[in-house]
C-alpha cells in the first residue's frame, strides 16, 4: 500500500512541475486550464497567494517530520521560487533593484540557512 501511494505521489508531483511549467511557457492556455482567462488579475493574484501561503507551510511540515537536516534541503529547494520571481520582475518591467532586494536577498537566506541546517 504504502509502495502504491508513493508511486501516486511521485506522479502528482510530476504532474504539478509540468503545471508549472506549463504557467510560464504557455499561459494563456495554462489559465484556461486553470479556470479563468488571462485578463483576470484577481484570479492571478489570488494564485500567487494561494502560492505563497503552501510555499511557507510545506518546510513546517517538512521540518516537523523530518527535523533541520531534511528542512534545511527543503529550504534550499525552495530558493527556486524567489529565484523565479526576481526573473519575473525584472523581465516584465520591475527594476533590478527591487528585484534583487526582495526576492535575491530572500533566496540567499533560504539558500545560506538550508545549507548550514543540511549540513550540520
């Protein structure tokens, strides 16, 4: 059994990075597959938080069962977001500054905390 929802999981998994995926490379037909159109901003920001709210509960639970060393790595996998969204500002018209400010300097401390939890 616990093979199977494993198995489930790993695919629901990969599934979601093609979702993703499927956001920045084709996002019109991405949000009519989501459910709305692309001239919806509520919809996009409501994503986005619905986005940020998981991005900040997953390590929680991951340090929970797992402990530091586990969340640690789970930080640093999760410096892929702001990473992501300081591309996102700059290419669509944010400064550098803000960009590197907000969303660079959250992702070096994800990456600098992960790594010394990870590695310890």
């Amino acid at each position: 059994m616990s093979t199977a929802a494993l198995v489930v999981a790993i695919a629901g998994c990969v599934f979601i990075l093609f979702i993703g995926a499927r956001f920045l490379l084709a996002p019109r037909v991405a949000l009519a597959g989501f459910g709305v159109t692309a001239d919806r901003t509520r919809a996009l920001t409501s994503i986005k938080g619905v986005r940020d709210i998981t991005s900040g509960i997953v390590p929680l639970v991951v340090l929970g069962a797992a402990g530091p060393h586990v969340f640690g790595w789970a930080l640093v996998a999760a410096a892929i977001t702001p990473i992501g969204d300081a591309i996102i500002v700059v290419t669509n018209g944010g400064g550098l500054r803000h960009a590197l400010s907000v969303h660079g300097a959250t992702a070096v401390v994800l990456i600098l905390a992960g790594f010394v939890l990870a590695l310890v």
